[in-house]
C-alpha cells in the first residue's frame, strides 16, 4: 500500500502565513496592513519563556524555505510563488520547527 503524502494543517498554515507576508511586503509603504505588521506595542510581556509572535514564526519559516536570502525575494513575485510552490512539493516545512 502506498501512503499519500498530503500536507498537513501545519504546513498549509505555515505556508498561508508566509504566502501573506510577501503580499503585505510588496504593499505600498503608507497601507494600513502594512503599518500595523510593522507596529510597535507598548506593553509588558508575561513572565517566562516568551511566546513566538507571528513575525518570529514568519523569519523561521522563510529561512527554512529560502535560505540567508529569504527577505529580497520576497520583492520578486514571480520567484517567491516559485519558492513557495518548491517548498509545498518537497515539503520543506513538514515537522520543521514543531
């Protein structure tokens, strides 16, 4: 019997999240999505180890996906779909950082 290799939840998300950080990156400096990624909140964080934020997971999985260089092919439209398209077939993010 031969398994199917289906993504799991967790890549979809993982992909998904990295998928909308490159559309959030190639906006316009002055739209609102792009201002509240970019935010800074004031606040006091809980006691302990502290909790991965959303940016934390996205520079994790862009290095998984793309290498030292992650960040300026985010630029190029054409080339991050293709890297995002490489990473689902090889499933690169499969169990990579849970």
């Amino acid at each position: 019997m031969q398994l199917l290799k289906k993504t799991t939840i967790t890549e979809t998300i993982r992909l998904n999240r990295l998928r909308w950080f490159g559309h959030v990156q190639r906006m316009e400096e002055n739209r609102i999505t792009k201002k509240v990624l970019y935010m800074y909140l004031e606040t006091t964080r809980l006691r302990g180890r502290p909790r991965n934020r959303w940016q934390d997971e996205v520079r994790e999985n862009g290095r998984l996906v793309g290498g030292e260089g992650w960040q300026e092919k985010v630029h190029n439209r054409q080339e991050w779909k293709k890297l995002l398209r490489t990473a689902r077939k090889r499933r690169i993010l499969h169990m990579s950082t849970e």
